[in-house]
C-alpha cells in the first residue's frame, strides 16, 4: 500500500505542475477554480481529498483557490477554511 500513497501523491504534485505550466509558469496571483472537493461523487466525504490537497498546493503557491461541490461545502470550509 505505500507504493500506492506515494504514486497518489505525485499525481497530486503533478496536477499542480500542470496548472503552472498552463499559467505560464507560476499561478500566483491567479484565482483557479476547482469543481469538486468530495473523495468520492455525490458525497461529502472529504477524507484525504484529492481536490483539496490540489487545492491547498495551490494556494501555497500563491494562487486564489475557489473551491465548490454541492454536498461537500461544509465539510471542505472546516478543513480548509482558507480556500
């Protein structure tokens, strides 16, 4: 199971690395939207979210993070109130 947290998490890093790139090489100062915080659909579960790591990166990174779902907003405010 380590091989699969550590292949996670560089997917993580690498839908950052993607964003910058896409921005032209830094997003600070940009406002990215992410739709979707939830670990799985329809849910408010936000255990180890993908989304909301992302997210955090982010924003670590200078971005503005808006984040939105649905049925995980409560949830997602109280890990992340800062996005």
């Amino acid at each position: 199971m380590p091989m699969l947290t550590t292949i996670n998490n560089r997917r993580r890093q690498r839908t950052v690395d993607l964003a910058t790139e896409e921005l032209g090489g830094s997003v600070s100062g940009r406002t990215i939207g992410i739709l979707g915080a939830a670990f799985k659909p329809e849910s408010d579960d936000v255990r180890d979210s993908p989304a909301l790591n992302v997210a955090g990166l982010l924003q670590l990174n200078g971005a503005a993070v808006n984040v939105y779902d649905p049925k995980a907003m409560e949830n997602s405010r109280r890990v992340f109130p800062t996005l």
